[in-house]
C-alpha cells in the first residue's frame, strides 16, 4: 500500500512541476491602436479599418515563425520570428487581405485591411 502511495503522490509531483513549467508568464502588455498581433495562429484583429498613411506594426507573440504576406503579392514581410515585427505604411485607400505564408490554409490567420 506504501509502494502505492508513494508512486501515486511522485507522478503527481511530475504532473504538477510539469504543468507550472509548461505555463508561460501571461503577457499583461495592452496591445497597441495601430498593431496586429500574430498570437495562436490567428491575427487579433481579424478585421480593421486605417486611414490613408497609418503604419501597422505587426507583432509575432506566438512561438511559431509566421509572415505578413499580402494575398496580390504587394508586399510580405519574410520570416518574422516569435517576438519579432514587421512595420507596414498603407498608402492606397483600398482593400488588403493578409495571411501567413506558413499557414496559408488557416482561414482565422488571416487579416483584412480597408483603407480609406
């Protein structure tokens, strides 16, 4: 019954330091009027409207590497790293559409874009 216990309450111990290591610090930073954060594989927002001139800072708060890539070829950031950003003017008063160009299937990593 020792043996039992004993085995019991040490996987439990590993359960328990295995899930606090496995948790990352929540970040509390608020996220900025004119930035995109590419967390989760999802873009937040999904949708957003700018005015003619307005940079965007895009900002990988995910662990994966993602891009910022505009669907008629415009512009793509490249790689951007997890931690990393990519600053984008939007001169044009008009629509972008903007997905990952490593998750180009994964409809909720996506953005849209209406300049006016």
């Amino acid at each position: 019954m020792k043996r039992v216990l004993i085995k019991i309450t040490t996987a439990l111990f590993i359960l328990v330091i295995t899930l606090i290591i496995s948790c990352k610090k929540k970040n509390n930073t608020p996220q900025g009027e004119n930035e995109i954060w590419l967390l989760y594989k999802r873009y937040n927002p999904t949708v957003i409207s700018i005015k003619r001139g307005t940079t965007l800072t895009f900002i990988n708060k995910d662990n994966a590497n993602h891009s910022v890539t505009e669907s008629t070829g415009k512009f793509a950031s490249g790689k951007i790293k997890s931690g990393d950003r990519y600053e984008y003017t939007f001169n044009d008063s008009t629509s972008y559409t903007i997905y990952c160009n490593y998750h180009p299937d994964n409809l909720q990593e996506q953005v849209y874009i209406t300049v006016k």
